[in-house]
C-alpha cells in the first residue's frame, strides 16, 4: 500500500509542479502581449524531473525500512500484563 501511496504522491508532485509552472508562464506570456504555445517547454521537464525525484526518493525511503529476505515477523505478544514489541526476526 505504502509503494501505491509514494507513486501516486510523485505522480500529484509532478501535476502540481508543472500546473504551476504553466499558470506562471502564462502570466509572465500575457504582461509581454506573447502566445503560449502547446508544445513541450521547460516547465514540461521540470515536472518530469520532479516527478522523478519523489519517486525515486520514496522507493528508496521504503527500502531502507523494509525487513532483510527471509526475515520472519513476530507479532506483539502481552507477557506479565505488558505489551511487548513485535518485529522482525533475522
């Protein structure tokens, strides 16, 4: 679910970045009396950059949290009225 959640967060970075980059070509386009044009710009491969960048640093980010192979999960157990910690065994 976790890895679901970081591609579809660097996925939104990417659509966020590139909406307000696009929003502030326009403008700085209208205050010069330009057209924008619809092809491929800058503000395209930034948000592709970024949109990289989340997904690489999450995927990463997952990694470096995750169990080893062939490591076997103990639950929490409850010993003498306390809860004990669970985990993974190597």
């Amino acid at each position: 679910m976790r890895t679901i959640l970081v591609i579809l967060s660097a996925l939104g970075a990417a659509i966020l970045v590139l909406n307000l980059l696009k929003g502030w070509q326009r403008r700085r386009a209208a205050q010069r009396g330009e057209v924008m044009s619809d092809h491929v710009s800058l503000a395209h491969v930034i948000s592709v950059f970024v949109g990289l960048g989340v997904f690489f640093l999450g995927a990463f980010w997952l990694e470096t949290n995750s169990a080893p192979p062939g490591a076997v999960y103990a639950p929490a157990t409850i010993e003498d009225g306390a809860v004990k910690s669970g985990g993974f065994d190597k």
